[in-house]
C-alpha cells in the first residue's frame, strides 16, 4: 500500500491554571510548528491565570508510517506535562 504525505493545522484554547512563565514543545520527527495567538513560539510567554489563549499546531507528514506529535508544557521551564 502507497503511504500519503499530509498536512494538518489544530486550533484550540490553553487556559493556563496558574500565572507565570509557560514553555512549550512540539515533539516529532517531521515538520511541525507552534503558533499562540498567531505569532510563531520561540520560547517562553508569561500567561495569566483563567484566561484563554489561542493556539495552533501546523504539522505534516511526508508519507512516514511514524506519523504524530506530542505538544507538551511547563510552567517556568521545569516539568513538562
């Protein structure tokens, strides 16, 4: 069977549960990209408590069998959920 490459874009909300400094990242081995509130992520924001923040995940595939990501995230850069 002929593997298909693919591109796919995910918009949701982060509602971060405590104020602070917020890391995220994006694990995968084919293109991916984050984008909170439109602007590429390059590296820590400081986000309020309860308030809802955009974010969107832009990922492809080029054809692999390994297709997935993991978006995970930390507050102040320490554990990574």
């Amino acid at each position: 069977m002929e593997k298909e490459s693919f591109s796919v874009r995910y918009t949701a909300y982060f509602v971060p549960p405590t104020s602070g400094s917020y890391f995220f990242k994006l694990s995968n081995i084919h293109p991916g990209q984050i984008l909170f509130g439109g602007e590429t992520l390059v590296s820590g924001l400081d986000l309020v408590a309860g308030r809802p923040y955009p974010i969107s995940i832009f990922y492809s595939n080029q054809g692999d069998s390994n297709a997935g990501f993991d978006l995970t995230w930390s507050l102040d850069n320490s554990q990574f959920y």
